[in-house]
C-alpha cells in the first residue's frame, strides 16, 4: 500500500513539475506583443530548445523571424535562420533547412541584395516540392515573382506567378491572402508587358477573393488597391471616363483619408493622372497638391518623389516653367534618397529640358549615364533569374536521368536492331555532310565578297583622312601665307574673303576626319556627337545604343553609321526647323538599324531629290550590303533608316 502511495505522490509531483517549462513557453508565446515581442520570442526558441519540442522549436524561429523582418531587424533573421539550421543537422528535419533558407532570403532582401534573395527562396521552394507541401512553395514562387516584376524581369514574373497558381489555386479555401496577391502580381506583369485586358482579368479574380479576406481592415485594404489597378488597366486602353468612374468608387468609401492614407493618396493621385491625360491641367494639379501634402504628413518619401515629378510634369505643359524646375529639383533630390530610379530619370529628364547651356548639358549627361547603367542592371538581373532557375532545373534533370541509367543499360540488348538504325543513320549523315560542305564553300565565299568590300571601304576611309591631313596642313597653310602678303599690301577686302575659304577648308578637314575607334568607342562617340549638337531648342534623344555589343562590330560598319548619323544630325539641324530628334538603335542576329526621326517640318520625298551629302551616304552603306531608307511628309517630319549588317559572318 505504501508502495502505491509513493509512486502515485511521485507521478503528480513529475507531472506538475515537468509542465512548468510548457507553461512558461505558453506564456511567451502569448505574450509576445508590443515592444516585448522579440524578447519573449527569443526565450521562447531558448525554452523550446532546453524542452528539445521540434514543433514549439520550429514555430518560436517562425515567429521570431517574422518580427525580426517585419521590424528590419537583419540580425534577429540571422538567429533564427542558424537556430533552424542547426535543428536540421541534428535532426535532419527538411521543413527546418527549407524555412532557414526562407529566411536567408528574407535577409539579402532587406540587405537589397536581389539576386541572393531569388536564389535562397528557390532553394527554399526545391525542398517544399519534396515534402509535397503545396502551400509553402506557392508562397515561395510568390516572393520570387515579386522580386522579378521589381527587377522589370515582367517575363519572368509572369511565368513564376503562374506556377504559384497551380500550388494554391487547389487550396483556395486556406490561402487566400497568397492567391489574391498572386493575381494582383500576374496582374502587375501583364500590365507592364501591355496586356491590359489580361491584367484586368486577373485584378477582378482577386477582388472576388478578396471577401473571403476574414480580417475588415486587410480586406477593405485589398478592395481599395484593387480599385486603382484596375483603373490603370482601362487608362492603358485609353477608356478614361470607366477610369475616373472607379478612382472616384474608390475615393466615396468611408473616410478613407483618415482610415486609409496610402490608399487615399493612389487614388486621387491616379484621377489626377487621368485629368492631365484628358488635358485638365489645373484640375490636375489640385489633386497632385493634396496627395503631396499628405504624403508629408505621412512621411512617405518615395511618394513625395513621385508627386514632386507629376507636378514637375503639369507645370511644364501649364508653361509655369520657375515652378516645374523648383518641383523637378525636390523630386530629384527625394528619388535618388529613396532610391526611385524612374522618378530620377523624369526629373533628369525634365530639367534637360527647363535649364541651359552647361546646366542642361550635365542633367542630359547624368540622365544618359544613369539610364545606361539601368539598363545594364535590369539585364543582368534577368539573367541572373534565368540562371538560377535554369541551374536549378539542370539538376532536377540530372537526378532523372541517373535513375533512367538502369532503363539504358537494358536498351544496349537491343543491339543489332540499333546497329541497323545507325546504319541508315550514317547514309543520311553522309548526304547531310555532303549539304553542308556545299553550304559552307558558299558561306565562305559570300564572307570573302563581304570582306573585300569592308577593305575598299577602309581605303576610302584612309584616302578621306590624307585628304584631311593635306587640306589642314598644306592648303590651309599656303592660303594663310597669301592672306598675310594681301594684308601687308592693304588688300583687306581680298584677305577677308580669303579668310572665308579658310574656314570652309578648315571645316571640310574637320568633316574628313575623325577620332579612331579604337581609341574612343562608338558609344563615346556619338555622346560627344549629341553634346556637340545639343541646345536648349534642339533636343536629341538616343534610346538603346546598349542593345548591340560593339566591340563585335566591324570598325568601317561603325564608321558607315557615324557618318549617317552625323549628317542626318546637320541636315536636320539646317534644313528642317526641329526642336527634337529621336535615335534608336535596334539589332537583329545579323544586322544593326538606326532609325532617326524627327519633328520638322518635313519635304516630299518625290519633288525633292537628295543632295550629294545623302546620295554619298546611300553609297556607302549599299557597298556594306546595308540599305538607306528616308520617309518624309509635309509637317510630319522624317524618319531616316539605315540597316547595315555586324560584321562578315
């Protein structure tokens, strides 16, 4: 009896001992609100360690990592993640490598540092794809999808969006908030990549999901977000008046000021938007105003940047120029602190346009080196998206085919079969070796016609530069040794005008001649070129010179295009009355084109026939098998396009 009376006092005093911790972990988990949060969370991990709970453990790190981001907070990320991962080498729990990776990512994007970030989630949502847990990965690809439609990767975003959505489409009843965001991203990409009519599809999904939201606030959030996506959806279509309709549903709701200031400020900023496109400038900027003004009260930097460039924008079509410039300086200054390249490029841009001689000549210069370097950035970060999901899906093939090893091995009995199959095969191999030498005896020959013209071009080109030489050095030199004898004999009438023919000369040499390209890059080139053009009354725009690799470019092919480009430029400048050229360069496998249009007054191109400037021109770029095109039309200015091929491959 004593026996059994011990052992039952020793189970309760276990029992009641042995739930303390467990109480004690209940309590923080509970109580992790406000400012103890973290502190709690943090003795929760430590309490769920001691207590050696894999579940508690793993969601004390998820709570504390979230928190952790949520507050910006890299160094708590950090915990978590090496808590998990260090759970996973000792309990080899795949959910815990998978949520370490998770947070990874979560950290390199708080850092900025995006390409790190898409790869730690992909990595992430690989070891989700094993544990078959479908609701994880479709976060992943989210994450993933909005780090590309940031990067302007719209491709790529909508491809990974549209993965997620086969994760959680079947378990909408659980996961709404990831699929309403899913729609809302795929709705972003398409947007971009001007499928208007898609994107709204996929905005109206998510507005009917989103009354399934169960918390009021998120869900009114959502709906008033939803109000103004789908409103630029029909702005891009040119459908203004359904626009102004939903901007204005949106601004009726409830004190949506008070309750809703970010949302509030979109959708008045939009209407705004929508009234200077219908050409109701002061009612514009009325609206610009007041979005302004409570996006200070706010503090929302990144949106006074954006007000400060759309009013930039309205004064300059208002001709309030001393305002627009005061504007565009603001948003300037706030875009490069908040790092909102595409409003530092407008107000760029827009100051080009408002300032003068040195002053608009540094603003052109930043606004070309700025969008160049955009440029590269957006591409190299598609490629390095591309590269983790394509080195990714490489391995995923390589583990399929070490299990299909075993499969090919049997498929070697098959022997004598495939012998007779490869048989045929190398009859047709034969006939198609027998094609192909045909095809490359022809190829070379057509590279060796190419080639003899690039060097008749390059003959040319020599024989330009020693006329040069010898106008500069020996004629202009005799000619200013006459004019100072006439001087000396008081023939000033006579020197004056020869005078004159030594500046034509010397203006000639200079056109003759120019700087090599291997020692200034075509690119350097035709900056220097637009510099020397550029005035306040007479813009030149160039767009994409960063599409073609021109180093791989044959240095007469670049020369030949120079050329174009610079008499295009002078005859413009002389004959057409312009304020704006606009350059594009584009580039094919094979070929480069420059298309140059302008906003004369244009000619007909039938009355008129080409001067010997164009008709030179025409020649040269028909001897590098390239074409010389120009449409004109009365008041509709020109568009001059030249296609020349890369090189002679």
């Amino acid at each position: 009896m004593k026996k059994e009376i011990t052992l039952i006092l020793f189970f309760v005093i276990f029992n009641v001992f042995s739930q303390k911790p467990k109480d004690s972990l209940s309590f923080y988990l509970k109580n992790a609100k406000g400012i103890k949060k973290t502190h709690y969370l943090k003795k929760a991990i430590a309490l769920s360690e001691n207590l050696q709970i894999d579940s508690l453990l793993q969601d004390s790190c998820i709570e504390y990592a979230k928190a952790s981001y949520f507050a910006k907070d890299t160094i708590g990320l950090t915990f978590s993640k090496n808590k998990l991962l260090k759970h996973f080498q000792d309990r080899k729990d795949s959910f815990s490598l998978a949520k370490a990776f998770h947070f990874a990512a979560l950290n390199h994007k708080i850092k900025n540092n995006l390409d790190s970030s898409f790869y730690f989630y992909q990595e992430s949502k690989n070891i989700f794809v094993t544990l078959k847990d479908s609701v994880e990965v479709g976060r992943r690809l989210l994450s993933m999808a909005i780090l590309q439609v940031k990067e302007f990767d719209y491709l790529g975003g909508q491809t990974t969006a549209v993965e997620g959505l086969k994760y959680i489409e079947p378990s909408v009843d659980k996961e709404y908030r990831t699929l309403i965001s899913l729609y809302q991203t795929l709705g972003n990409a398409l947007g971009h990549l001007n499928r208007p009519k898609e994107s709204r599809a996929y905005y109206i999904k998510a507005r009917e999901m989103a009354k399934f939201n169960p918390v009021k606030h998120r869900r009114e959030i959502n709906y008033l977000n939803l109000f103004n996506n789908i409103g630029a959806t029909y702005v891009d279509e040119g459908n203004f008046d359904k626009a102004i309709e939903l901007y204005e549903e949106g601004l009726r709701f409830d004190s949506i000021a008070i309750k809703y200031p970010r949302q509030y400020q979109n959708l008045l900023g939009s209407l705004s938007s929508v009234y200077f496109k219908q050409g109701k400038i002061e009612k514009a900027i009325k609206g610009y105003k007041i979005v302004l003004e409570g996006r200070k009260n706010t503090k929302y930097l990144y949106g006074e940047s954006v007000s400060h460039s759309l009013l930039a924008e309205a004064y300059i079509k208002n001709k309030q120029y001393n305002l627009a410039k005061k504007h565009a300086k603001i948003g300037l200054k706030l875009g490069k602190k908040t790092r909102n390249n595409e409003q530092v490029l407008e107000c760029l841009q827009f100051l080009t346009e408002l300032t003068n001689g040195k002053t608009a000549k540094k603003y052109f210069k930043e606004y070309v080196h700025l969008k160049d370097s955009l440029f590269i950035r957006e591409r190299t970060r598609k490629n390095q998206f591309a590269k983790v999901r394509y080195e990714t899906e490489k391995k995923e093939k390589e583990n399929i085919s070490l299990k299909l090893e075993n499969q090919g091995k049997q498929l070697l009995l098959e022997s004598e079969t495939q012998q007779k199959t490869i048989g045929w095969l190398v009859a047709g191999a034969g006939i198609l070796f027998i094609g192909f030498g045909t095809s490359v005896v022809a190829s070379r020959r057509k590279k060796l016609l190419f080639d003899t013209k690039l060097k008749q071009v390059e003959a040319r080109e020599k024989e330009r530069q020693q006329i040069a030489k010898s106008l500069h050095d020996e004629v202009a030199g005799d000619i200013r040794m006459l004019h100072l004898k006439l001087a000396k004999t008081n023939q000033l009438e006579e020197a004056k005008k020869l005078d004159i023919i030594n500046d034509n000369i010397r203006n000639l040499s200079h056109q003759l001649s120019s700087e090599s390209f291997d020692k200034v890059c075509f690119k350097d080139q035709i900056i220097n070129l637009i510099s020397d053009y550029f005035e306040p009354n007479f813009k030149i725009k160039v767009q994409n010179i960063d599409a073609i690799l021109w180093k791989e470019v044959n240095n007469s092919i670049k020369r030949t295009l120079f050329l174009a480009i610079r008499e295009t430029i002078q005859n413009t400048k002389k004959y057409a009355a312009a304020s704006q050229i606009i350059i594009i360069f584009e580039a094919s496998k094979k070929t480069i084109q420059v298309t140059i249009s302008d906003n004369g007054k244009g000619f007909d191109v039938k009355a008129k026939k080409n001067g010997i400037g164009l008709n030179n021109l025409k020649e040269r770029v028909e001897v590098i098998n390239g074409t010389f095109l120009i449409e004109s039309e009365l008041e509709k200015g020109t568009i001059t396009k030249i296609e020349t091929p890369k090189n002679a491959k």
